[in-house]
C-alpha cells in the first residue's frame, strides 16, 4: 500500500509497506493529498478513492476508540 504521508516541495513523501520513498510531487495527480492511498498504474500514480476512504474510516473509528478509554 502506498500512503501520501506529506509533502516536501518539490518532493512527495511515500509510505510504502517496506519504508518510505521520495517522489517528484509532479509525479503524483494535482488532486493528491496527504492521507490519500495510491496505487502506481503503468500510467503513473492514482489516488484509490474507495482504500482512501475505508482507511480514514478505520483511523476515525481507532480515534474515537481511544477517546472513549
């Protein structure tokens, strides 16, 4: 899984399943942003709207676990 951890201009920071990787932030589309899944296509990088949103559900749901603690 890919994750657009932040943004270092002109780079984009990664979080991959084996670390972190550094990207031209041209490389990625305009409409990325931090928090968003990725998925890499022959044609470049993608956002995945659908493991975009689960992912923000799951870390809105863990959150609001926690406060409940």
């Amino acid at each position: 899984m890919l994750i657009l951890d932040r943004i270092e201009m002109p780079y984009a920071v990664l979080e991959t399943d084996s670390g972190s990787e550094k990207v031209l932030r041209s490389q990625l589309p305009p409409e990325a942003k931090e928090g968003d899944v990725l998925r890499q296509t022959p044609d470049g990088y993608v956002v995945d709207a659908g493991k975009t949103r689960q992912r923000r559900e799951m870390l809105l749901h863990r959150t609001r676990k926690l406060k409940k603690h």
